[in-house]
C-alpha cells in the first residue's frame, strides 16, 4: 500500500482540532433543557399527586441506586480496560480515564447518530499516540461497540418474543399504537448498525482503499457533496487504521470484546437497579432486554445525547413495567427516567465541562507537543 504522506496526516490532524474547538462547554444547557423538558411536560401532563404517596424512598432504595451508580462506574472501567488493551498499555490509568471522559462528554453534547467518535481520534493522539495509532484505536472501539449490538440483539430475540418486547400498553390499560412506532425505531437502528458494521469490517480487514471508494462515490450526492472532504479523510483513517489492526491476533479481539462485554452489560442493568429501589421486578432479563432495544433506538434521535428522545422512550416504553398503581405509572416514570439520566447522563456533562476547557489548553496551548 502507498505510503501515506506525511503532510496529509498533518492536514488531517488540523481539520479534526478545528471540529474539536467548535465544541463549547455551554452547548451542556441545550441537551439538558430538552430532556428536563420532555420530562416536566411528561410527568404535568399525567399528573397524579398520589405518586409522591406511592414512592417508598428507605434504605433498599438508597442501597439500589448506589448499585446503580456503581454499574455505571464499572461501565466506564470496562472502556478504559478495553482501552488499555487497544493501546498496547501505552496509556497510564489516569490517561485512559480523562480519554472516556472526554469521549463521553462529546457524545453527549453532539447527536446519538454522530457520537464523540468523530473528535475521538484526536483526543487519543494528543494523550501520545502517533494519529495512525489513534486512528486505528478509535475505529476499533467503534467496531467492538457495533459487534456487540448486532450479536446481542439477535440473542435477546431468541429469548423474549417481539410482542414481549415491543408492545406497549398505555398508562390506563388501554392498547396504544405505539408498538409499531418502537419496533420501527429498532429495525430502523439495528439496519444502520448492521450495514456500517459491515461495511466497517470489510474495509478494515479486507480492502480498506475499497471502502474509501464507496465513501466517496456516496458523498457525490448532492445532499451529501458538502461533508465530501470529511468523507475523505475518514477514508484515509480506514486505510491507516487497516494495517494497525490486521496485525492483531485473535486473543487481543478477545479480549477487547470482553472489555466491550462488561461495559455494555454494565450499563443495561441500571435501570433494573432503579426498579429494584423502588418495587419489586418480576422480569429482570425483559427490563434488560428492552434497554438494549431502546438504545438501539436512540440512534434515530437528532438532538444532543438523545435528550428529550431518550426520556420519552423511557417514559412510555419503560412506564407500563412499573409495579405500581395505573393511575400513577405516568408520574412515576417520569420521576424515574430523570433519576436515570442523572446517573448515566448528567455526570458526564458535569466531568466534561471541569476537564474539556482545561484539556483544550493543556493540549493546544503553545507549549503543547504535536502527534
């Protein structure tokens, strides 16, 4: 394969700080006004002041939303371990830690769709690794991530039936037409996973200046034509990332994909954890089930983070799996979805906006080193 230019590499690296300084620690309060939105809007809209009455808050529950806050700690474990092994141990623990925080920080501010995977790289090669290295290591992470929702999700399918998993009752008992509505968003985020999971191993072990090629002939749309030169240089990240990772054997994958495993799983059974401090779950494996499909789902929202999206479908997809009286169901999933985004969401806002602004200086001060 040619040799790829140094001065490409360089340009490269420029065009992705120039997105990472687009990102403002301010742009938090829009994801967070939309989500505390749906959430008021919600909860007004089914009103009962007997749900307050039917919230038993005592030590079980404190006991279980501590466990629900430390699933969320062993997910990002699982990210900086998997993290560590794709680096080779290059990365000290410190630096894999302010790695995913970071990463996460942007996934939270930017679109599902998008994720922090675009500016990722750039976070990795200013903590030391040459931009082949980071390039290779993002688009790994990227492709263990993927791997785990196209397996799994075929998986739960053989366990749960679709009705079980997508129909939804309303608040009063009464069927609603949201079943279709909620498969149709899986099918739809399970597709797109699907192909660019496909595609992505295809060119990242098979023939990388082939994928570059696709890229650009779909970027010769008219509606696409404008993000061309960023379908460009993701072709360039696939080419340099194949020759890094073909190399790799197959105990590495797996033990990446095991990372990726206690990561994913992790963070699935924190909702089960919130039902447990409150009630008592007759089905945990459909709770979990059912937040591997929603997330699938999310991958349709368009605003920051899924918010609004993500709390709407816990809402209405979540809110008919409460034990609790009907009349109140609607209140209460409202309470719980915002408790859910404060463990799984809200943190890494707050985390992002203390280390963002200090990275940005740290890294792209005059005195920083280049990669």
């Amino acid at each position: 394969m040619k040799k790829i230019s140094e001065d490409y590499l360089l340009r490269m690296a420029v065009s992705k700080k120039s997105h990472l300084r687009k990102l403002r620690s301010v742009r938090i309060i829009y994801p967070v006004l939309i989500g505390l939105g749906v959430v008021v809007f919600m909860f007004l809209r089914k009103f009962e002041p007997e749900v307050f009455r039917s919230i038993n808050f005592d030590r079980k529950s404190v006991f279980w939303i501590i466990i629900a806050i430390v699933l969320m700690a062993i997910r990002d474990l699982g990210y900086m371990i998997r993290l560590k092994i794709l680096s080779d141990k290059k990365f000290s623990w410190r630096q894999t830690f302010r790695i995913i925080m970071l990463w996460e920080f942007t996934s939270a501010i930017t679109p599902s769709a998008i994720g922090g995977t675009s500016v990722a790289i750039i976070f990795v090669n200013k903590e030391g690794l040459k931009l082949g290295k980071a390039s290779a290591i993002v688009m790994a992470t990227s492709f263990l991530d993927e791997l785990y929702f196209i397996l799994a999700f075929p998986l739960i399918l053989l366990f749960i039936s679709g009705h079980r998993l997508f129909h939804i009752t309303g608040i009063d008992g009464s069927n609603l037409a949201f079943a279709n509505e909620f498969f149709l968003f899986a099918i739809i985020g399970y597709s797109i996973k699907l192909i660019y999971t496909l595609a992505l191993s295809y060119g990242l072990f098979f023939n990388p200046r082939g994928l570059k090629w696709l890229l650009l002939w779909v970027f010769k749309l008219p509606i696409l034509r404008r993000w061309r030169s960023e379908a460009n240089e993701a072709g360039y990240d696939i080419i340099k990332s194949s020759n890094e990772l073909r190399r790799k054997s197959f105990r590495f994958w797996l033990k990446a994909f095991g990372a990726t495993i206690l990561s994913w799983t992790s963070r699935y059974w924190v909702i089960n954890a919130l039902f447990l401090a409150f009630f008592v779950v007759p089905d945990h494996f459909l709770v979990f089930a059912r937040q591997l499909a929603a997330w699938i789902m999310m991958l349709v929202s368009p605003t920051p983070g899924g918010s609004g999206f993500s709390e709407y479908v816990f809402i209405r997809y979540f809110g008919e799996l409460l034990q609790v009286a009907p009349e109140v169901k609607g209140s209460f999933a409202a309470v719980l979805a915002l408790l859910w985004r404060m463990i799984s969401y809200y943190p890494y806002l707050l985390i992002g906006t203390i280390i963002f602004p200090r990275w940005i200086r740290m890294r792209f001060g005059s005195g920083s080193a280049n990669h």
